[in-house]
C-alpha cells in the first residue's frame, strides 16, 4: 500500500512538470509571434511620419477637397515600391483614369520620376525605391481635367550637425574638382630568358663539372670552351682507344718485318 502510494505521487509531480513544460512552451511561443509582428509592423512604418495624415492602408494621404491620395510604401517580400490608393467623397475612383506622377529629390541632385500603373485596386510605381528613402517628393495627379499637386520630404537616416559639433569632429567639406590620379599596380613576376635564343647544352656522357668558364645568358662563340667535364665513362673510353691504336702499331710493325 505504501509503494502504491509514493508511485502516485511519483506520476502527480510527473504530471505536474510535463503540464508546467506545455504551459510554458506556449506562452514563449506566442511572445515570439508578437514579437515577430510587431517587429514587421515596426519595419512597415519605418518609413512613415507621425505627424501627418494616415489613410485606411497606413500610408501618408494627401488631400485637396474631396480627392485624397494615399501612397504607401510596400516591401513585403519584394523591393521596395509605392502603392497608391486614390479616393474621391469617400469613395475609390477609376484607376484607368488617373494619370499619377511622383518625383524623389534626393541630395546631390539626383531625381528619380516614378510613373504608375494600375494593379487591382491600387497603382504601383514602375521603380523600385533605393535605399537610402530619405528625399523631397513631389506628387502631381491629374483626374477629369483637374491637377493636383503635393509636396512633402520624408526624412530617414539623416544627422543634423550644427557648426561647432562639424568644427570639433573635425570635419571639412570641399569642393570635388579634377586631379591627375596615379594607378601604380604591383604583382608577383618572374624574369626569364628568351627561350627563342637560349640553347640547352647537353653532355653526351655522364660526368661531374669540374669547371664552369660561363654564367647563364652570357654569349658564346663557336669552338669556345664553357666547362670542364671529369668523365669516368670518357677515361674508360679514351683508355680504349689508346690500346687500340698500340695494338695497331704494333700490328703494323710485325706486319713489316715478317714482310
């Protein structure tokens, strides 16, 4: 009875850990998925102000009467790009009917004009919008005969600095003019001879050097002797001929004087 006890309790705490486990399991899951999308939600309005009109879409709306326009920013698994909703008395109008322009002034001058084109209930701009998105835009719209024209900067990524904090970073702005640039490239090489003028000289029998008269790539003329070579096969050999040319005088001789 008392083992049947404590194995109850055994599986009561068991029980207990395993159901704590599950329970924790999830709430950690449903933080990260809360985390995940308010992170998303951060990056998509990342590029939008606080202190202008929203539309129903979240972008910035622009309004002249009854007309509104609202562009938003869409980078959803894609590159960025805008999409524009475009409204008039509450309603959506004709997309096929809207002629929409947007020009982004960035520094230095550069200008991107971005043309629109209509995708389901939206216009989508026909470029992508380069980091960094921090530029003056101009909206231009043109519906039923009537114009309608929008300026607003958005800022993003940019540091003020005033003149005291430039002068005590130390920081100099010139102008950029021509100057003559000097490239100077440097790889790893190897000298080598002319192998079209350069002759492998060959000994025809084994042997050490014993003398060398010439350095490689120095001329040399014809008959002259470059190095000195100690031949065991060529001694051999010249001891041959040597006996040979006895036995042929002696040869010669008794020949003679049998004669």
């Amino acid at each position: 009875m008392k083992n049947l006890i404590m194995h109850f309790k055994k599986s009561y705490i068991t029980g207990i850990v395993i159901l704590a486990g599950i329970v924790l399991a999830w709430v950690i899951l449903s933080m990260e998925k809360t985390t995940i999308n308010e992170s998303h939600d951060e990056i998509e309005s990342a590029h939008e102000e606080d202190d202008h009109a929203k539309g129903p879409h979240g972008g910035r709306l622009l309004s002249e009467g009854d007309f509104q326009v609202e562009i938003t920013m869409y980078e959803r698994g894609i590159p960025p790009q805008f999409r524009v909703y475009v409204i008039d008395k509450g309603n959506a109008v004709n997309l096929d009917e809207i002629n929409l322009t947007i020009e982004l002034h960035r520094l230095g001058g550069r200008v991107d004009v971005i043309n629109f084109q209509r995708e389901g209930d939206y216009l989508r701009g026909d470029k992508v919008i380069e980091e960094p998105h921090s530029f003056d835009v101009k909206v231009s719209a043109e519906w039923k005969g009537n114009t309608y024209r929008w300026e607003y900067s958005q800022v993003e990524g940019r540091v003020e600095l005033s003149p005291d904090a430039v002068q005590s970073a130390g920081i100099v702005v010139e102008t950029a003019g021509p100057v003559q640039m000097k490239t100077v490239i440097e790889l790893p090489g190897e000298v080598k001879l002319n192998a079209d003028k350069v002759v492998h000289v060959v000994p025809r029998l084994s042997g050490v050097v014993t003398a060398v008269y010439k350095n490689l790539g120095d001329t040399v003329n014809h008959g002259e002797v470059i190095a000195v070579l100690d031949s065991r096969e060529l001694a051999e050999l010249k001891s041959a001929y040597i006996a040979s040319i006895k036995r042929v005088e002696l040869a010669r001789l008794t020949f003679e004087r049998k004669e």
